[in-house]
C-alpha cells in the first residue's frame, strides 16, 4: 500500500503563523493507519508549514515546482506513479480554502473520492473500508475501490507531533512541466468582517408552556408527549 | 373627599381591550364593537402559483426523516434572494417528501431525489433533474452532506463555485478567504454554499410546491458502497456532539433515578456546576461557560436554575425542557415547555410509565 498525502501550507487562522490545517494532520494519521509507505506532495515552494506538518510522521515531502494549475499539476505527477491512496484535508487554510482541490483531482483522474473520514480499515479484495464521520456523533460506514481519493473528517485522531520528526524531513523539489494557468478568482478582496448570524433562530421567541403542579403522573405524561413529538425518542 | 373624580385603569383597559387576536389590543377612543377585528376567525388561504418565470434558481434540501429543519429553510430563502421578483425557485429535496412546508418556505417546483442515490452518483443525479430548468444558481448548505454534493457538481459540470457564503445578496456574495482573516466580495456564482444561520428563510406568502417527476437515475458501475447511518450511543458520546443532553442541577438528589431516566430515554448525561463541584457528576459532564458548549436538538434540565454562565452552555440548542420547582426560575423562561413539580416525584414517575410502555 502506498499513500500520498496532500499537503497545502497554510496559516494558522488566529496567530497567522505558518501551521498545517487540522484536516490535513488528520489525513496524515489515516496514511499511517493505513500501513505502507506515506509521503507527501505539495505543489510550490517548500514552507515552513510543510515541516510542522512532516513532525506528526512524514519522512519526505515533494514539493512540485511548476507555474499553473495545481490540479493538473497533481494529477500529471499522480498518474506518473499512481500510488493506491491518496488522502486530503477537508479545505486549505491561508488561500481559497474552498476545498474544491481533491474533488477537481478526482473528476481529473476519473477516481472515485469519499469526504469527511475518521477511519480506514484494511483492504479487501480490491475494496477499502472506511468510517464516515457525521454530525452528532454519527457514523457511517462505506466502501471505495482503490486508488481513490479520502477526504479526512477535521476531528479524525491526529498523530502526535515529535519535533525531532519536523526537523529530520527531507524535503525535495521536483521540477515539473508547467500546467494551463487559471483564472484569478473574480470579486474584490479585503480584510475579513466578522457579521453576526441571525439570531432567535435557535431559541423559541418568549417563554413556553408552563405546567404547574401538575400531579407526577401527568407531568410524566406531558414530557413523554413533548420529547416524542420533538422526535427524541424513536432511535 | 373631593376634588378628582378617581380613574379605574383596569376598567378603563377592559373598554378598550378588542377581543379577539393573539396579542391584547387597546383602541383608545373606546371599543365599541363596530370596529373590523383583525385576526378573527380563519383566513382564505393565498398561494402564489409561477407558471412561467424569467429564470430558475434551485435549492438542494436535505430531509433525510421528512423534516425541513432550520438550514433547510435556509437555503431556500437565500434561494428565494437570488430569484427575486421575476424568478422561480425549484428545490431537489434528498430524502423523503415533504412538499407541503417546502412551498410554505418558498418553492414554486419541487423534484424528489432518493438518499439512496449515493455520493458517486449524486451529481449525475442532481444535473438530471436540474437540466429542464436550466438554473441560474444552485445553492446548497455547507453542511457535511451538501457541501460533499456541491463540490462533487461543481467537479462535474465546471461551474464556478463559492463556499460558505456567509453574506448574499442577488447581486453580491460575500465569502472568507485567506483562513477566514481576508474575505471577497463577488457576483453570486453558479453554485453557492451557505454556512447556517447566514440567511433569513423565506417569510413571504406560501409558494406552490409543485412536485415534478424525478429523472431516472443511470446506472454506474460502482466504485463506492455506502452502508446504513449509524447513531451514536448515547451514554459513550462526547457532550459536545451529543443530539440530546440531560442534565442535573442542585434541584436533584435522586441520582439513582437520573441516570436510569438518562438510560431508558437515550439522553446523555450532563449537570451544572454545582452539582460537579460536589463531585456527584464527573467534571467531563460540567454544561455552560467553563464546561461544555452544546450542539444539542434537546435539552432536558432538571432542578437547574439556568444560571447566565450555565445558559452560555445552550448556544445552539433548539429545544429546551426544564423540571424545576420555581416558576420564576431563569431556565423557565428559556424552556419550550416547563414542569414546575419536584424532580425527585417527576423521575420516577417517567421511569414507571416508560417501563410501562415498553
Ligand atoms: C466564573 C463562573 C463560571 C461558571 N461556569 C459555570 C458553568 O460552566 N456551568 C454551570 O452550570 N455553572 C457555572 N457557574 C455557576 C453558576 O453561576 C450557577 O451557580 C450554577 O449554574 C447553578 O447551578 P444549579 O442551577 O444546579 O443550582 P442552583 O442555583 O442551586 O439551582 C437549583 C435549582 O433547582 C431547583 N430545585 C430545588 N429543588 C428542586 C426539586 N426538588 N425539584 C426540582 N427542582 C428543584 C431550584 O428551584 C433551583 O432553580 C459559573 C459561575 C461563575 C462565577
Ligand atoms: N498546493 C497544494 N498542494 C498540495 N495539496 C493541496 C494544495 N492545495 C490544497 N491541497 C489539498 O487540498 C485540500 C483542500 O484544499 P483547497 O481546495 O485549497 O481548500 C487541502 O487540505 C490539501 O490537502
């Protein structure tokens, strides 16, 4: 088994510090589960997010240098030693952060993908199980046919970082041919602006009902009523 | 005594009260029973029917269990901004029907698409049902399933897409870029994703809901199998993630009961800071400020006073229910239903009738 990991840089989103996107180190961990041999490909020049995200356990890292699209970028340096495992974070953090990179590789390379891992187990004949990770603690399990693309789920368990790990990595440019360039995105850009959500959208306006005094059988009854008709009680 | 005549100002609002209507209304010239009582009795239901509108702007709802929840709703109110006056909104409802409080929340069309489509196939699916009408924009939650399927469709047709959309307008979107500390200002695209809570769902006059037929779905050879969701256990689940909490205050002394209701009604277990600072729950379980903010559908506080620093803890919540013994209690005011009785009677008697039950 070999996996690849995509690693974008990126900045922390407080500091503005150089740090890996959590999606990303959980995509690590998911490599290592898997086994085998992990490496990881970043398209540009090395960063020093690239390192940070070596310490929690990836001994080398391609930095493809090549001008233009990074989709076709990844997907010419991919299909030239397609590896069986190809694992992304949920989105970037520092540039677009649309998340759209490993859903453009997969149309690309005609790969099937699946987002919001927390779990790989072991292949079997040909299919790789994987856990999906939902909302409110749901899970969901599926299976994917290698090569394929995972997307990790952000709270995936993250490797431990060593430092020594982060200093050790080896780093190496790969020249590449130069891909078609793409558009600019359109629209203006400038600093963010933080806008309220709307609010009493979550709380009921006003107060409720109210039962008082009610004998200890009928408030039973009143709150087996309301818990069943707010859908609490059929799982 | 002499001098003023005296006012009755409780006599004085009854002749001016108007019966009738939700809230209490005072015509001061004095109520004479001639006036036009608005809000009496039922109203003609108006609908708007679109025969032929100028554009389409579509919609993907989920409604796995047949219910439209909040970001639903959502999305199809910023569905309806982008339309405005002239155009039409199509939904693709994924789960079950729910046509009926689709068109109350502004769709004029609505095209039924089966969960059991899977995400491989999904985009082939929605460009299916989406060709007849051509949309302008498709908008979609940012929600782990909708923003799977919008980027699947934006792969798929190379339309231009913008996620999480925190600002929109018919004519401007507004998105975070840059790790949320640069954002960009641009014409709506093609496809959008909206986070929750963003845009208010359509408050206008019910819409038709008219049901299209569903496109047949090709067959594709199948490269991902995707088995049945599986709900989390409760008693296991992390506080944070957990869809229904129960929690403790210092109103509770019968924890033998809590934790048997906790377990027959699926809940999982929380408790206020006093009650974890006895140490009779685990401060893993703590609800509020300086413990866990919750993501929970439903809250169920017994004997808990509903503290500032506790109330922090319900951010989210949609549905609060308390037991407590004081009505003025500040939990009350934020419960949708409130039962003003001992806790140590109410436990068991939920227990006997649930044991009853099943
Ligand atoms: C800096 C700071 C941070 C804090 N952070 C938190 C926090 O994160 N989480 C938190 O919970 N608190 C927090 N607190 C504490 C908070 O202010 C309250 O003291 C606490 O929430 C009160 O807990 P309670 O409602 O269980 O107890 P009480 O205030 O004692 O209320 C008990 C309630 O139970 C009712 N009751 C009594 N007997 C019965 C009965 N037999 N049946 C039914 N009801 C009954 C009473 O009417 C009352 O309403 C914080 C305080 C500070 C100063
Ligand atoms: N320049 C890049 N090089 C390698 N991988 C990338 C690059 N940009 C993004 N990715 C991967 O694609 C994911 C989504 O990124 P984005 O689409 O830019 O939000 C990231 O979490 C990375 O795994």
């Amino acid at each position: 088994m070999r996996s690849v990991v995509l690693l974008s840089g990126g900045i922390d989103p407080v500091s503005g510090r150089p740090a890996p996107p959590s999606g990303e180190i959980a995509a690590i961990g998911l490599a290592l589960s898997a086994g085998g041999a992990v490496g990881g490909v970043h398209v540009g020049l090395p960063a020093a997010a690239l390192g940070q995200a070596a310490g929690h356990g990836l001994g080398q890292i391609a930095c493809l240098r090549g001008v233009g699209d990074p989709v076709a970028i990844l997907a010419a340096h991919l299909s030239a030693a397609p590896p069986d495992l190809v694992l992304a974070g949920s989105r970037a953090c520092g540039g677009e952060d649309s998340g759209m990179l490993p859903y453009l590789l997969a149309e690309r390379l005609g790969w099937p993908l699946l987002a919001g891992v927390v779990a790989i187990g072991t292949v079997a004949d040909g299919w790789l199980p994987v856990t999906i990770g939902l909302p409110l603690g749901a899970r969901q399990d599926a299976r994917i046919r290698l090569p394929c693309i995972l997307c990790a789920h952000d709270a995936a368990p993250a490797p431990p970082f060593v430092f020594d790990r982060a200093r050790r990595v080896a780093m190496h440019a790969v020249a590449v041919a130069d891909a078609e360039t793409i558009a600019p995105p359109e629209g203006t850009e400038r600093p963010y602006r933080a806008r309220p959500r709307l609010i009493g959208s979550a709380a009921p306006a006003g107060g409720g009902r109210v039962l008082d005094n009610p004998d200890p059988a009928e408030a039973a009854r009143v709150l087996l009523d309301h818990l069943r008709a707010l859908g609490m009680l059929d799982a | 005594m002499t001098g003023r005549p005296r006012r009755d100002p409780r006599a004085e609002r009854a002749r001016c009260l108007v019966p009738g209507g939700a809230r209490p209304r005072l015509v001061r010239a004095g109520w004479d029973g001639m006036a036009i009582v608005p809000d009496a009795g039922p109203r003609e239901p108006v609908m708007i029917r679109l025969e032929t509108p100028a554009f389409w702007v579509a919609a993907v709802v989920e409604a796995p269990d047949g219910r439209l929840d909040r970001w639903g709703r959502q999305t199809l109110g910023s569905a309806r901004v982008l339309a405005g006056t002239d155009g039409g909104v199509v939904a693709l409802l994924v789960g079950r029907d729910v046509a009926e409080a689709v068109g109350e929340a502004g769709a004029d069309r609505v095209v039924c698409l089966e969960t059991a489509i899977g995400p491989d196939a999904m985009p082939g699916a929605m460009l299916a049902a989406l060709a007849p009408f051509a949309p302008r924009h498709v908008v979609l939650a940012e929600s782990p399933a909708g923003g799977d399927w919008a980027r699947r469709l934006a792969a798929r047709s190379g339309w231009p897409i913008q996620t999480g959309v925190e600002m929109l307008s018919a004519r401007q979107a507004i998105r975070p870029v840059g790790g949320v500390r640069r954002e960009r200002a641009a014409v709506p695209a093609r496809l959008l994703t909206l986070p929750i809570d963003r845009v208010a769902p359509y408050g206008g006059t019910r819409r038709e809901g008219r049901p299209c037929p569903a496109p047949d779905v090709p067959a594709m050879a199948a490269r991902i199998q995707v088995g049945p969701v599986i709900a989390a256990q409760a008693a296991g689940m992390p506080l944070a993630e957990a869809p229904f909490v129960m929690a403790a205050g210092h109103g509770v002394r019968d924890f033998d009961s809590f934790h048997t209701l906790s377990r027959l009604l699926g809940a999982t277990e929380g408790a206020s800071r006093v009650v974890c600072d006895a140490g009779l729950m685990p401060r893993a379980a703590q609800v509020g400020a300086s413990g866990t903010v919750l993501d929970a559908r439903c809250y169920l506080a017994v004997g808990i006073a509903g503290a500032p620093q506790h109330l922090q803890g319900l951010g989210k919540v949609e549905h609060v229910v308390a037991v407590n013994t004081d009505l003025h209690a500040a939990i009350v005011a934020r419960a949708g239903l409130s039962i003003i009785a001992d806790a140590q009677a109410v436990m068991p008697a939920l227990i006997a009738l649930l044991r009853g039950e099943g």
